[in-house]
C-alpha cells in the first residue's frame, strides 16, 4: 500500500531516527511490511523485515497469555492470593516514606497480592524509573537494577495496597514466576511451548541464539544535544530468572502474529488456538474500573521520557487496563476502535490491535529514551495511514 510507505518514508530522512520496520495486517492477512534505514547508525547494513529487536515491556502481554492458558485450564485462580504459590508474595510491604534518618518506613500490606492485580499494574509494585521513592529505597537497600537479572532486583516493597491504585511496574516479572511455579516449566521453556512454537514465532526469544545475534538491531541513545549514539545492552546469558515483564527479543513479523491471535479471539492466522475466545474477552475487558492510569514522571531521563497516561501512544483519556495491556473504551484519535489494545517496549517498539476492524499494527526500532518524540510522530502518522488506506 503505497500510501502508508509514503508516510513512512516521510520520517526516514529525519537524522534524530535510527532504522525501523513497520508492519500491518488486516483480519489475519499481511498488507503493509517496510523498512528503513540501516540495522545500526553509520552501518551499511540495511535493516531487514526479519531483524530482531529488543521488545521490553511488549514481553508483558505474552506472559499475560501464558498466565491466562494456567487460569483457562484451572491451575490458578485470578483472584487466590498468590502467598501460597510463591511465598516470597505471602507478606508483602508497602513503602510509606523515609524517617529521617533516610531509613524506609515499611508496613503490612492491608490485603494479599493476587494473579489480576499482578497483570493490572495494581498489585503496588512499580518501577523505579517512574517513581521517585523506589529511586530512594533502591539507593539505601543497594537493590540491583532489573535488567540484572538478579531476582534481588524484584525485592521491592509495594508503594500502595494492592487494588488500591494503578501504577505501572514489575508485576508481570513475579507473574512470569507464576506461570514457573504453577507450570514446572522454566518461562522461556513454558513460553516456547505454549505460545511462540505453536503460533511460529520462531525468533522470539529470552536469550537470541546464534541465529537471530547475526540480525540483531543495533540499539542507540539520544544525547543530551539530541544526536544518536549507538549503545550496547548486554545480553546476560544466565539470569536468575526469565523477565516476564521485559526480557524477549522478536521480529515484527512475530510479533505480528502474535497480534493476530489476539485479535483472532486466540486463534493465529495459522490455524493454532492459543487462548479460548471467553479467555481473550475477559483479557480485552477493562480490569481497573474507574482507577486512573497514573502519569509517567521520568525519574531516569536516559532511559524514559515522562509518559502522560499513554496518551501519545494513541490512548484516549479514559483509557482502561485489561490483563496485558492498555484498552481503548472509545474510537482513538488516529483511528483505532473502541476496544482496541496497544502498549510499548522500553526501547520504542509500539504495538495496537484493533479486534472490531481487525487491524493490528507494529512498529520497531531500537533507541533510548523510551516515549521518544520522533519515533511517537512516526507511530502516528503509520497508524493513520493504515486506516485511511
């Protein structure tokens, strides 16, 4: 459809972009796939269709599922606390402040951690790169940093009482040891199974083999002049533990696929059934009711911008949460439907998928700080023009 490679290639001479794909599908089949750019800045490697991108937090809706297939067949109930399953969840904290001493004020929480919280973002769990106490309370614990793969780094206190707000954070990383401890399956193990194998998602993974490290994106940071440098995130081939909440490297093609099945009712454009269509209707509910999704404030600039509510990912105002991702209750401003779902990877990779015109959408590139503007301009105006098209 050469009108949304028009719109795409309008972005490709802007030098505050690194490389991107961008791919689109409607009701199952394929009808834009592009790419611009080379796979690393001031490489001669052009990026390809079925380069690998480090996709963060679009993890979170896969595990979701994996979570969901145990709740479909049984194994676990949303709404059991979780202290029975996992121990380290029977007698969670919340922060309330510092004396002053600099010492963390902890307390009981006033009710047990449960599965659909965990999923929601309300279970109290956050992350510290949007909220300035866990910055603190990292400091003083010398809690290691997520991306250590430590399981260390998930020993943090809750910052309210589970149910009792909305905040984005680590809950779908103790999610991801759920699914391990209900299933007896390692997350990467269970994950390839269950969800990636059957759908053909052959180079979605936790750990890149040989095979997708030879088309891996180059990654890159914005300086503080604006200009692009290009970073190395280390691979770490032994962490403690699977990051359900932000650990798996894809392509757009799977990751594509894997939209489809959610728009499918849990089906794949290839035939594989994921999900039953009750359990992907109860994932595309609004599980929060009235609570707000929370503004964003960046408390480490180099890795986020601040994120107003999702709103410049094409959320509306009244943006629900359902069990994975961000819900649409009414028409977007770019073109979605009411009901659509979308959320983002740290690295600015942006997803949606629109189950009432049967549309789903995916764009990667690889660039810190994540809610970066140009590659926002870019997702909305790809957005736009796979509508109007």
């Amino acid at each position: 459809m050469s009108a949304i490679h028009q719109a795409l290639a309008a972005h490709s001479a802007n030098p505050a972009l690194p490389g991107y794909v961008a791919m689109a599908s409607k009701d199952g089949v394929l009808i834009y796939s592009g790419t611009f750019g080379p796979r690393t800045l001031g490489s001669d490697q052009a990026l390809s269709v079925d380069d690998v991108f480090f996709i963060a937090s679009m993890t979170k809706a896969i595990t979701t599922v994996a979570a969901m297939q145990l709740v479909e067949q049984g194994l676990i109930g949303l709404d059991q606390p979780l202290g029975t399953v996992l121990p380290a969840l029977a007698s969670p904290k919340v922060l309330e402040g510092f004396k002053g001493t600099g010492e963390p004020i902890l307390r009981d929480a006033a009710g047990p951690i449960t599965l659909r919280q965990l999923l929601t973002h309300t279970s109290g769990f956050a992350y510290d790169m949007w909220n300035a106490d866990l910055v603190r309370y990292v400091q003083q614990a010398g809690t290691p940093g997520i991306g250590t793969g430590l399981k260390a780094a998930l020993d943090l206190p809750l910052v309210f009482d589970p149910g009792a707000q909305w905040e984005y954070g680590i809950g779908i990383d103790w999610a991801g040891l759920v699914v391990e401890a209900v299933s007896g399956k390692a997350l990467d193990v269970y994950v390839r199974d269950h969800i990636t194998g059957p759908l053909g998602m052959a180079d979605t993974h936790f750990l890149p083999g040989p095979e997708q490290l030879a088309r891996l994106a180059g990654l890159h940071a914005r300086g503080p002049d604006g200009a692009l440098m290009p970073f190395a995130l280390p691979i770490n081939e032994t962490p403690e533990f699977w990051g359900g909440g932000g650990g798996l490297y894809s392509t757009a093609p799977d990751y594509l696929a894997f939209l489809q099945m959610l728009i499918g009712g849990g089906e794949g454009a290839n035939g594989a059934r994921i999900l039953a269509p009750e359990t992907l209707a109860q994932m595309s509910t609004n599980q929060i009711g009235d609570l707000p999704l929370r503004k964003l404030d960046s408390q480490m600039p180099f890795l986020t911008s601040d994120l107003e509510a999702g709103l410049p990912i094409g959320l509306t105002e009244d943006a629900g949460w359902g069990l994975g991702f961000a819900i649409n209750p009414k028409a977007g401003p770019n073109g979605r439907s009411a009901g659509s779902l979308a959320w983002a990877g740290l690295a600015n990779t942006y997803y949606w998928a629109d189950p009432e015109a049967g549309i789903a959408g995916v764009l990667m590139t690889q660039l810190l700080p994540f809610a970066d503007p140009a590659v926002l301009a870019l997702f909305k105006d790809f957005e736009r023009a796979v509508y109007a098209a």
